[in-house]
C-alpha cells in the first residue's frame, strides 16, 4: 500500500475512533517519509487530546514547512485569525498561503525559544479548545463572539453576568481585562443565537441586532497584541 492510501486509512481509523491503530499508521508513514504533513499533524492533534503538549507541539512544528493540503492550510488558517495582526492579515490576502507563513506566525510569538516547545502555540490551542467547549457558536470557527475575545485575550480579570437590566429579560455578560495598567471592557448580549459584542449594552439589550462587528474591533486588537 503506497504512503497515500496509508494516510487515507490512518485518517479512516481515527475517524471512527480507532486513536492507537492510527497513531501506529502516522508513525509508520513518518519513519518512511518524516516530512509527510499530513501524518505530523495528525499526530499532533492525537498528542493534543491525549494532552500530550509538548508532543502536539513538536509534530504540528514538524507539519507546517512541507504543509500543501488546501484543508489544513485553511483549518489552521481559521484557528489563528484571531491573534493574526493586520500586516499578516494583509500578507495572507495578497499571497497564496503556504506552510512558511505558519512557520513564521509561530516562530516569532515562541516566548522561550530554548526549549523544544513553543509555549504559545499550546496555549493557543488550549485557548481555542475552552472556546468551542465553553462558548459555542454556529459560525465557522465554533464559537460565539466570547470566544473570539477569550481566544485573544484568555480568562477575564473580572466577570460580571446579569439576566435581566431595566426590565429586559436579555442574558448579557460583561468581561473586564486589566493590559498594561488600563482597563477594557467588552458586553455582550445573548440574541438566542449566541453572544454578541456590543459596544452600547443598553442599546443592544433593547434592539439586539445592533452590534459592533468583530472585525471593526481589529485596531483596538492590534495595540493591545
């Protein structure tokens, strides 16, 4: 059986559940062929589950410098928009992706470049692994706008949750972060189809669809990173 049709079983195996006869097969693959991307990031994300981290992190490294999958390359696209500053946002625009983009998105936010792990990367995943758990949304990404800022930013300094203000019956949150001696605030208000931000919370208990879009949000992101 050639390395293609390997990986497609691996694939098959994990897919029904079969974690340690495909984890056997990523392995096989990679000792024949240790740049095959597709086995290394498989692997990864079975260490990741198994919260094997430092392991996740070592394969989904060894991944992306030969990554041409257009699934992968769009999967771990979506799992960084969040913390993407805008000059890489602009570089992701004007080029076809490749696995060296990956490679330096991560390299450069790697705090401790001595040891074999790239810190960030985990905690990244841990992040986006809590948002989808914790937070879900029917967007692409898994989760509603809680978890775009919870994926930023992580757990808030301060939590506030109220089910009911001025007489309307809205569930909102407001979630406050303390970032280089300043304090920001984000609201949010519950439109039955998930969390929304919201820059007027009064406003919005009482219209629910007005909102502030996300993405309106990436200047203010882009001096907090």
């Amino acid at each position: 059986m050639c390395i293609r049709d390997r990986y497609y079983l691996g694939e098959a195996k994990l897919a029904i559940g079969n974690v340690q006869e495909a984890t056997y097969i990523f392995f096989d693959i990679i000792d024949k062929n240790p740049n095959h991307s597709g086995a290394q990031l498989s692997l990864a994300f079975i260490f990741f589950d198994q919260k094997e981290y430092n392991r996740f992190s070592e394969h989904y490294m060894k991944a992306l410098p030969r990554l041409y999958n257009p699934r992968h390359i769009k999967d771990l696209y979506q799992d960084i928009l969040d913390i993407m500053n805008s000059e890489e946002i602009r570089t992701a625009d004007s080029r076809r992706l490749t696995g060296q983009f990956f490679v330096e998105f991560w390299e450069k936010r790697d705090p401790l470049r001595i040891t074999p792990a790239n810190e960030r990367l985990i905690e990244h995943y841990k992040r986006l692994e809590y948002a989808r758990a914790n937070y879900p949304g029917s967007n692409q990404t898994g989760y509603d706008d809680r978890g775009h800022i919870y994926v930023k930013y992580g757990p808030p300094d301060d939590y506030y949750r109220f089910n009911t203000v001025d007489g309307f019956v809205l569930e909102n949150e407001s979630w406050v972060y303390n970032i280089a001696g300043e304090t920001y605030n984000f609201d949010f208000v519950n439109n039955q189809s998930g969390y929304i931000l919201t820059t007027d919370l009064s406003r919005a208990l009482v219209n629910p669809d007005y909102r502030l879009s996300f993405s309106k949000l990436q200047d203010l992101y882009n001096r907090l990173s």
